[in-house]
C-alpha cells in the first residue's frame, strides 16, 4: 500500500470520515520523527496518536493508532494522516520541480515541511519577554479575527455582576454554534467538538464558582448551559453523543452540588424551582426525553419538604397523563417517570409503600424486574415463576422481553429443583439459538443418558429449519459429529473458513474442493482492488489449511479465467 494509492485498500466510509477529519483540521500535529517516520497527534473524541513508516518508495510499511477502533485494519485518524502526508508529497514533488536544485533529497524537503511542535513553556516564555501593551494589542487583534475569542476574553476578563456573567456564558455558547454551524444552522459531525467549547468554557466557569462557595451561581451558569445544548440537539450529527455527554456532565455536577452542600431550606427551593422550570412538559424526541427526566430526579433529591414534594408529584401525573401508551416511546417514557414516581416513594415513605409501587406497575419491565430480583432473594420461586409468566404473556409481541422473563422462570426452576420442567424450558431457548442453555441441559444429564438426547435436538433443529443458526454447527462440533457438519458446510461453502478445522483430516479431500469453491464464487463477484484482496485471503487460509496444490491450482486458474484484471493479478503475485 502506497502513499500514493492508498485509497484503494481502505474501507470507503472510513476513507470519507478521514476526509472529513482532514479537511476540517484534525490532524493538529504532525513530526517527523526518524528517517521516513511520522507521528501525529488527531483530534477525534480525544487526542489519538497516529504512527506512519514509509520506505524508499513511499509504500505504507507500518502504521499504528492508539483509539478504540477495532472494526477494521485501519481507522478514520489514519485515513486523515495519510491524506495529509499524500498532499504533503504532492506539493513537495512540485517544489523540486519546479524550485530545489538536484541534490536536496525528499526527505529533507518533507522533514522541513512537516510543522515542527512548539512547547507550552517555550511559548509562555516568548510572551513573557512582550510588554503588556504588546499583548493587549495582540489579543485584541485575535479577538477582532475571532468572536468567539471576544466572548471568551469578555467573560474571563470584563467586570460583570452575576448576572450579566450569565448573559456572557450564553452569548459564548452561542458564539461557538454559530461558527461551526452551516447556512441552516446544522452542525456537522467534525464541527462538533468546537460547537461544544463554548459549553465546556461556561462549565469551567461554574465548577470556579462553586469553588468559590458561589454555589447558586455556579448552579445557574450550569443550568444556562442545558437548554442551549437542548436546542443544539435538534440540528447536529451527534453520533459520537458529544452534546448529550456535556449535558449529562452538567446534570452529574448538579447532583454533586446538592449531595456536597448543606442548602438552606431557602436556596433548596430556589434550586428546586429552577429545575422544575428546565424539567419537561411533555413528552419530545428521546434525547430530550433523557435529559430532561433527569433534572427530575435531581428535584427528588430536594424533595423532602412535603411542599415541594406535592408539586413534584403533580409535575410528574401531569406528564404521564395524556398518554394511551399505544406507541412503545409512549410506555417507555411513562416507565421512565414513574420509575422517578418510585424513587420518591423508596426514599420518603419506606420499603412497603415501594413494594406496593411496584406491584402497581408490572405492566413496566423496569418494575417486573426488581419484582423478579426480590422475590428470588427472598427464595419465593414459585412467586418468581407466576411473575415471569405473566410477564411472558403481556410482552409476547416483544421477544427480548420474553426471552428475559424466561430466563427468570429458568433460574427458579434450577433452583426449586423442578428438573423436568427445566429441562424442556432450556429446549425452548435451544430451539431459538441459544448455546448457553444447550450446554446446561447437557449438564443434567449423565454420558449415557444424553447420547440419546442430542440427536432429537439435532432433529428438531432440522425439521423446524432453524439449522441455520450458529447454534447448530456448533452442536456438531460439540458432538462429533463430522459428517453431518461436512454436510452443513456443502450446503454453504462460504462457511468453510469457519469450520475446516473441525473437518480435518477426515474430510481433507472435501475441504480442499470447498475452499476451491468458494473461492470461484468470491472471485466472480470482485470488482476492485479490495476484493481481489479477499480473494487472496481465503486462497492464503486454504494453504493454513493444508491444500499448498489445491492453493497452486486455483491461483493458476484465477489467472487464467481474468487475464485483463491488472490489480487481480498483482494481488495473486503475492500469495
């Protein structure tokens, strides 16, 4: 893979995010490291760690990044390196050209294009040698250039009582949104991170505050904060949630300034009502809904006062009460403030008024589920199985659900020892693909006993045609029984890489066939340079596998059916 080509090896939605991160200027730095060895630093998520070895000839023969991404051999912070290095070589081509004399080599053109870090320290002390004045007037010129720099000076800087601080802290909020916002007021997914600074400044600012023992005031600056990133959501691609994350961020430090501070009775009601006037009205999108909810929960925590309860509690009917709960949003939201109705109840009228709350809202997985965890610890197995299969029959549109309630009904019947019944329950969750239960319904039975059991299952499998699933070839295995998975993989030799291994060396000669198979068929289907690639893979596994002349064989034949695929065949020349 060339610096020059690499396009043609990469996924293409990781190569347009990583034009897009190019684009945008996530590559923040970029060094020269060794002779032909780069490192950068990308701003995703976080600040990630690109490595990039290059030969004589600009081939890609080392690359490395620190961030999570594990979907594929590259990630999108390497696509946005390379781009960077392939413009850097296309410019540095024209130079010589055009302007350096023979005997200025590439690398030393490349080492001096490549913007070298400059330290923290080295810059303070480069500023601390400027008179004040100087550095008035640069900042001053910056924040003419940039509004957001201006809104951030003012703030920081400027005399201002509290509350035109907090008119301050929304007018930098909004500053950053509309500079990375497009003429429609949409933020796209690499502007997001600087949409959000001004938010993440403000929070700063209110952390500082309550440092300060300025606790409502930095309660305030925080809450100015939520229904900007509010509004914010209905027009950016959040798909890293980046905006959801701040604002839970200043959800979390709101209850840590509520479980920190020892509040008056008076500042607990200013708080509470400030809550309540950001808290919902109704139901909106899911995010929203989230978010909002929690500023409820907040108030349950200044709820003690019976007062402020009463109003919280009429919050909490008003929003639930419009609703059919038709719509699976509907009876989720509904769930989910009454799951908040619940905490009130738990923490200020004692565990049998919570129990009784609970038994009112079954109806509710959240409910059924801390009713199904009680009653297993109390032992009360059969009240666990009525639970589970009344469960079952209220959610029977909803497998998940199903499939959770029946989970529970298994456990207490392991429990309370009603083996056959375990057992046939435990065959339901084979019949739909569950291993797991497999091997515990083997582990009821001894050696003997099963050896006539696994062949009904197996039976079973195979009339209700649910054979497809990878439960299936897995029992095989489990089983030895080789044949019949041979017989499994003939019907689709695209699984054969999966499960040669289990097929040798009884079924050498068959496998060796499927392989060749398969790779016809892959093979038929490529287009591009990337499947021609996969192609070649499976020829390599083929080899691994043992068939070194069924491997010779196919490639030959390969080249022979596609003479005039130029990138087929060099794919080939290296198997």
């Amino acid at each position: 893979m060339n610096i020059g080509d690499f396009d043609n090896y990469i996924d293409g939605m990781i190569l347009a995010r990583g034009y897009q991160y190019y684009k945008n200027g996530h590559v923040i730095k970029l060094v020269q490291t060794a002779a032909d060895v780069f490192e950068a630093k990308v701003k995703g998520t976080e600040i990630y760690t690109v490595k990039v070895k290059l030969d004589d000839e600009e081939n890609i023969i080392f690359t490395w990044c620190n961030c999570p991404y594990d979907l594929g051999e590259y990630c999108k912070h390497q696509a946005a390196v390379f781009l960077l290095l392939q413009e850097m070589k296309k410019n540095v081509s024209n130079v010589i050209i055009d302007a350096f004399p023979d005997n200025i080599s590439l690398e030393s053109v490349l080492k001096n294009q490549v913007p070298q870090s400059i330290s923290i320290l080295d810059l303070k002390q480069a500023l601390s040698e400027r008179t004040q004045a100087e550095l008035v007037e640069l900042l001053l010129d910056i924040a003419l250039d940039y509004e957001e720099i201006k809104q951030r000076l003012a703030l920081d800087f400027m005399a201002a009582d509290d509350e035109e601080e907090i008119a301050r802290s929304i007018k930098l909020i909004r500053t950053y949104i509309d500079n990375n916002s497009d003429s429609d007021g949409f933020v796209y997914y690499e502007k997001i991170y600087e949409a959000i600074q001004g938010a993440e400044l403000v929070l700063d600012k209110a952390r500082a505050a309550f440092d300060n023992s300025k606790t409502m005031h930095a309660i305030d600056l925080t809450l100015c904060i939520i229904p900007e990133m509010m509004n914010l959501l209905g027009g950016i691609d959040d798909t890293d949630a980046v905006v959801i994350d701040i604002v839970q961020e200043c959800l979390d430090f709101i209850a840590e300034i509520i479980e920190a501070e020892e509040l008056t009775p008076h500042q607990i009601e200013i708080l509470f009502n400030k809550l309540m006037e950001h808290a919902p009205r109704q139901k909106s999108d899911y995010a929203r809904n989230e978010l909002r909810l929690d500023l409820l929960r907040c108030c349950t925590m200044l709820a003690d006062n019976p007062e402020l309860r009463v109003k919280l509690e009429n919050h909490l009917s008003a929003l639930t009460n419009p609703y059919d709960e038709d719509s699976w949003d509907t009876k989720y939201f509904v769930e989910k403030v009454n799951l908040i109705r619940y905490h009130l109840v738990e923490q200020y009228d004692g565990p049998k008024k919570a129990r009784e709350f609970i038994e009112q809202n079954l109806q509710y997985p959240y409910f059924r589920k801390i009713a199904l965890e009680n009653a297993l610890q109390k032992n009360n197995y059969s009240l666990v199985i009525k639970l589970a299969l009344d469960g079952e029959k209220q959610d029977q549109n909803l497998p998940g659900l199903v499939n959770d309630w029946k989970g529970y009904r298994y456990k207490a019947l392991q429990l309370s020892g009603k083996l056959d019944e375990q057992r046939r329950l435990a065959i339901d969750f084979i019949l739909d693909g569950s291993y797991a239960y497999y091997k515990e319904l083997k582990d009821t039975y001894d050696s003997e006993a099963w050896s006539s059991v696994y062949p009904q299952i197996i039976a079973m499998l195979e009339k209700q045609n649910k054979n497809y699933r990878p439960l299936f070839p897995g029992i095989l295995i489990e089983e030895g029984e080789k044949f019949k998975l041979l017989e499994y993989v003939q019907q689709r030799p695209s699984l054969i890489e999966n499960y040669y291994q289990h097929l040798l060396p009884e079924y050498e000669k068959e496998v060796y066939t499927l392989f060749q198979q398969y790779i016809l068929q892959t093979a038929a289907r490529a287009n591009k340079r990337k499947d021609y690639q996969a192609v070649c893979d499976i020829i390599r596994n083929l080899k691994k596998a043992g068939g070194i002349e069924s491997a010779l064989e196919i490639k030959h034949k390969l080249l022979a059916q596609y003479p005039s695929r130029p990138a087929f065949k060099d794919e080939l020349g290296r198997v």
